[in-house]
C-alpha cells in the first residue's frame, strides 16, 4: 500500500474487540513503536502495557490526570 493510499483510507477505530492480541502480533506493534522517531530524538514516549483488566482500569485513573 502506498503512503497516501493509507492516508486517504485510514479509519477511526471506536470500539474494539476484547479478543487477546497474539504475542508475536504484540511484539511487532511494540518494536515499531520504540523504533519510531521523536522529535530532536528525545524520545518522550513511554510505553505502559498492561495485560490484566483490573490492573489496566486501575493504571488509566493514575496514568492520565484530567488537566486543571
């Protein structure tokens, strides 16, 4: 697929699947993301994954604090 062909495509996920991601589907989407580029290589990006519901609701509440 070319680059603008996925621009011009692209859709809004709004609901997902509660299915298990594959380790190995989960292991590409990883490595992409910790070799993608940042800006000025900073490298501000932290990846958090969390496999267990409970433990994934408790993470988001501290994770994201709403802005005053």
């Amino acid at each position: 697929m070319e680059f603008y062909d996925a621009i011009r495509t692209r859709r809004s996920v709004r609901g997902y699947r509660s299915d298990p991601i594959p380790d190995d589907v989960l292991d590409r989407v990883l490595d992409a993301a910790r070799l993608a580029p940042s800006g000025s290589n900073r490298q501000p990006a932290r990846l958090i994954l969390v496999e267990d519901e409970q433990a994934r609701k408790r993470r988001l509440k501290t994770a994201l604090p709403l802005p005053s």
